[in-house]
C-alpha cells in the first residue's frame, strides 16, 4: 500500500500546514483548516505530458537585451465587450480564470464565444453538464459551428488524451472545481485537487501556446474560495457578476497580466443568450412622464466607462422601535454616514425614520461619487418633492457636510450630456472659480449647464 500523506489547507487563501490551526496565519481567518489526503507519489510526472524534454531548455541566466521582444498574439473573439476585457483580444498560451456565482450565466456567455470562433479549434470541456444538456442550450442560442467540440470529462488524464489527438486552438473548461488529478488522492473541489489541475493546465497552456479559459465558482461571501487560491497561478482573473434576479451582468477584470483591471464588460441575459450591452447609461434609467420623489440620478464611473444610474430612496415614518436602514447595491456603512451628515449639518430626524436605498438594475456600486445622489434622493423622499427634470450629480459626501471632488468629472459631465440632462450638480473643488469662464475650461466645452456647489446645505436651499 502506498503511503498516504495529508496536509492542512485554508479554505479561504489555500494555505498549507502539516497540522490544525485554529487561524490562519496567512490570511487571518478563524476555523477555515480542512485536512485532505494528498497523495504525491511521483510528483514530478503530471497529466499533461511534457512535449519536449525540459532538459533541454536550460535554465542559464541571460541578459534581459538579448530576448527579441515579441507583440504577444491574440486571438480576437467575436464578442467586443469580451475583447475588451480581456485588453484587446485573447492572448495565445494565457490561462484565464472566469469567477462568479452559480447561475450567472458563465457557461452560457463561454458556450456562447466558443461556437462564435469560427475557423479555429475550440474544445469545451464540461464536467458539470451532460451533453444533451448541452445541446439544447446551443441550439437555445442558435449559433452552428463545425469546429466546436465537446468533452464530457473531468479526469484531466483523460482530458490531456483527447487534447493531443484534437489540438484544439482554444480550451475551456466548465467548471475548474469538477476536475481531478489521479496524482492527488483528495475529492474534486477540494483545494489540493482545484490547485494541481489548474497547474497541470497552466503548464499545457505554456508549452502549446493554447489560451485555456478556467470557469470557477464562487459563493456570495467567497467563503469556498476554490478559485480564489487560483489568482495568483493564473494571467488573468475575470469576475462574472450581478444579480440574478436582473438581467444585468458585469464582467470585470480583477488581474490582467496583458491589459488594465479597469475594463468592463456589460451584458444582458437575454432568452437567446448573453447580449453585450453598448450603451448602459440609457437602460439603467427608467423614463417617467411623472416625477417621483426618492429618485436621483447619478454619473459614475464603473471601470473606466462612465454609466449613469438611478438611485431610488424610501423614507418613512418608523413604525418599531428601532428605525430600519435597508440597502440594495449601496453600502450599509456610507448610508449611516450620509444620514448623519444630514442629521448634523441639515437637522433633519432621520433617527425616527426607516430608510431604504436601492440602485436601479440590481448593479453594485462602489464608486463614491454616488454620494450626493444618494443624499439627494433621501432629501427628495424625505421632503416628499420630486426632483427637477433632467438634473444629475457626481460628488463625494464627507463628513463636515462638505462637496468633495470626483475624478474623471470630465466623461462623467460628457456622458450627462449625450444622454439629454440639463444640469450637473458637482463639487465646486472639481471645478475651481478661477477657472469660470475661461477659454478652454471643462465648462466652456459642454452644452450642459455645469453647477458648482461646496455645502450639502447649498445643495439643499438649490434643490427645495
Ligand atoms: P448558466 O450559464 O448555466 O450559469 P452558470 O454557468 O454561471 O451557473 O446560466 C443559467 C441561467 O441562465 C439559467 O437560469 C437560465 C438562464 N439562461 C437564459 O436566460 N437565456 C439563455 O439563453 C440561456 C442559455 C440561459
Ligand atoms: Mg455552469
């Protein structure tokens, strides 16, 4: 019998230990050790065969003059968002991590860009999935393609076989959590396993040049964090995000090693598929005849795309001892900030009040500069007054009360503009007095009526 040995891993940062501990001394968490029975009897050899001898790339120093710099290669996909995300296309030997949670769609958005390479080899390897089920999703999506193929596996022994005979130009595997290693003797989806498998195809993609796409899921708080111990094995990270109860996707870059992390891919689940969205601001607006009180708009910028978006806000009379702030898309944290601004620079009670705050389209929004929008629309409801027609705003709250400055307020003013609004409210630091009226200025350059103000209490004596 062969010897078995087990170590101690990290659930959350995959870390390893020979014994149990309590926290985790590289990530900090409590009660996240699990043992798994790792079996490396001949680690060397793995599941991808290597094609050539390693002995013959010797592994001497050179001087970094002496390497040809070389433009990596990419392998354009058909969908531009993807493209974009990604820093300009698929760059040939990258191994790819695609996160998110289950049922965000990223089997339909990867079945989707496979069949739509034509004239390359693309193999989908799914270990979730029959191949019936497969089928009918394709046929949902209604895209043919001869040179599409489909492997039901998820031993990566099995999987490297079948590679060799295809060479496929392109792999992707649904999901990194069902493969195993017979080198490793613990369960799919347990770290050792996730972590040996994602190398053995890290390794293929280098030695081939073949750019492997890694699905992976996630939960809500990340707790099974398999693919968060992938990050940093792999070139790029990309995360799948949204609500499920929307139709709205996110597709972000968390790491690139070939292109910014500020890209941003923006979808929508149709019943056809995943369609890019091109222009986001005028769908994550809902077009009333009729105003209502609570809403604001908001010009943020989301990765480098700037994205106007509705916030909606409910303020009302408590009707239990403890008022209730409720948030959706917003953080909890800077809304009990933003109330006690109000509280203390604009003595309005909202201590006897429940509020609720929700971002139109189910989105998450971390920028700041949502923050005088969001204080808007609680003054709006508040009041009970709708806001002005066509007016929006980009301005960071802090907590003297005071209008703070935004980057970017240029595409942000840009954006406000193209979409038909007739005014902009933004901190006065972003554009300072000095610069009013001067040829050339951010206020010149735009149509729209730009309005500076330094105090939520200039904001409020504007607006009520
Ligand atoms: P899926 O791609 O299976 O998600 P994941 O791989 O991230 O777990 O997507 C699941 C959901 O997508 C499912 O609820 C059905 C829906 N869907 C559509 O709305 N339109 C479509 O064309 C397809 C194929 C799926
Ligand atoms: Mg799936």
């Amino acid at each position: 019998m062969s010897k078995v040995k087990k170590a101690f891993f990290c659930q959350n940062c995959g870390y390893e230990t020979v014994k149990w501990l309590g926290q985790c001394p590289s990530c900090n968490q409590w009660n996240t050790f699990v043992e798994e029975i790792i079996q490396k009897e001949n680690a060397k050899s793995n599941g991808w065969q290597h094609y050539h001898d390693s002995n013959d790339r010797s592994n001497k120093t050179i001087q970094l003059i002496e390497i040809r710099s070389s433009e990596e290669k990419r392998l354009l996909m058909a969908d531009e968002e993807l493209n974009r995300v990604l820093g300009g296309g698929l760059v040939t030997g990258s191994v790819i991590l695609v996160a998110g949670e289950p049922g965000i769609g990223k089997s339909t958005l990867f079945l989707q860009n496979g069949l739509k390479l034509s004239n390359k080899i693309v193999l989908y390897i799914s270990g979730e999935e029959s191949e019936q089920q497969i089928k009918m999703r394709a046929d949902r999506l209604n895209i043919h393609n001869e040179s599409f193929y489909l492997l039901t596996e998820t031993s990566t022994q099995i999987i490297f076989q079948e590679i060799k005979k295809l060479k496929p130009d392109l792999v992707i595997i649904d999901s990194v959590q069902t493969l195993q290693t017979p080198y490793i003797d613990s369960s799919p989806g347990s770290i050792s396993q996730i972590r040996e498998c994602a190398a053995e195809f890290q390794r293929f993609a280098k030695e081939t040049n073949t750019p492997v796409f890694l699905i992976g899921h996630i939960t809500k708080e990340g707790a099974i964090a398999g693919p968060k111990i992938l990050e940093h094995m792999v070139d790029t990270v990309l995360q799948f995000e949204g609500d499920r109860h929307y139709a709205y996707r996110i597709l972000r870059t968390l790491k690139n090693r070939y292109g910014s992390t500020s890209e941003l891919g923006i979808y929508e689940m149709t019943d056809t598929g995943m369609r890019a969205v091109t222009n986001p601001s005028e769908i994550l607006i809902t077009q009333k005849e009729d105003q209502l009180s609570g809403i604001a708009i908001a010009a943020t910028i989301e990765g480098i795309r700037p994205l106007l978006i509705e916030i909606q806000a409910l303020v009302t009379q408590s009707v239990y001892g403890t008022p209730q702030r409720t948030v959706s898309g917003f953080d909890l944290r800077r809304l009990q900030l933003l109330l006690a601004v109000l509280e203390k620079r604009g003595g309005f009670h909202f201590g006897i009040k429940d509020v609720f705050i929700n971002i139109a389209g189910g989105l998450k929004i971390e920028d700041p500069s949502i923050d005088l929008a969001v204080l808007c629309a609680l003054l709006s409801s508040y009041e009970d007054t709708p806001l002005p027609h066509h007016i929006c705003f980009a301005g960071e709250v802090g907590l003297s009360g005071e209008i703070r400055a935004v980057n970017r307020i240029d595409q942000r003013i840009a954006e406000a503009e193209k979409l038909g609004f007739e005014k902009i409210i933004v901190s006065k630091y972003n554009l300072p007095a000095g610069r009013h009226g001067q040829k050339g200025s951010t206020r010149q350059k735009f149509n729209i009526e730009v309005v500076t103000m330094g105090r939520v209490e200039e904001v409020y004596r504007y607006l009520f």
